[in-house]
C-alpha cells in the first residue's frame, strides 16, 4: 500500500522536476520517461541517448556537463545534479545513477524516511 515518507515537497519537486527536465532533454521523440514512486524513494528512467561510462563518475560534481560543446544557455549550467544530489542527501537518503550510451539512464533515490 502507500507509504508516506518525510520530505520538503519544494525541495522533492526540485529533485523530481530536475531529473524529469534532463530525462526529457535527452529523450529523442518516440523515446520514453517514466517515473516510478516505490516505498522509499522513486525512479526517473528514460530511453534517451544515454551517458558514457567515463562520465558516470562526475554526473553529480558541481559545473560538470557532460559535452562541454553546449552553450550555458541551452545546456545548463552544470549544477542541476549536484544541487539534487545535496537536496537528497539532506533528506539522509541517496541518489544514483545508470546508464549506458544508447540505453538510456535510471537514476534513483532511495533511503528517504517514513513519517512517524
């Protein structure tokens, strides 16, 4: 059944509304987002372009952008992901991530608390 877990809805949304915005950005037309809410976290998984192994690591490093060729103004600033990850770690849960190039990515969080 539903499970309640002790969150800031703003600071969530953020989270969940920065994976959504990458998922979609990087999701050719005719691909997929879903999103999957389960007991202690949820689920952002696309079917888009995918991310180089040698770019998993530094996914969540502040101004980091996986192809430097993109301008800041259409693709980021490189801080959306970090900023998630420090939303999600202060929540005392984690985040992560999968991927392969042409495979897409899930990213994940886990560990956030039930309400008492």
């Amino acid at each position: 059944g539903p499970l309640a877990v002790s969150a800031d809805p703003a600071r969530m949304r953020q989270v969940l509304g920065n994976l959504l915005s990458n998922a979609v950005r990087h999701t050719p037309a005719g691909g997929s987002v879903t999103v999957t809410v389960r007991g202690d976290g949820a689920e952002v998984r696309d079917t888009g372009e995918g991310i180089a192994v040698e770019d998993l690591p530094h996914l969540f490093d502040r101004f980091w952008r996986a192809d430097p060729a993109r301008a800041r103004h259409t693709g980021g600033t490189g801080l959306g992901l970090a900023i998630a990850k420090e939303l999600v770690e202060a929540h005392g849960a984690r985040i992560g991530v999968e991927s392969a190039p042409g495979e897409g990515a899930v990213f994940t969080i886990r560990g956030l608390q039930p309400s008492r």
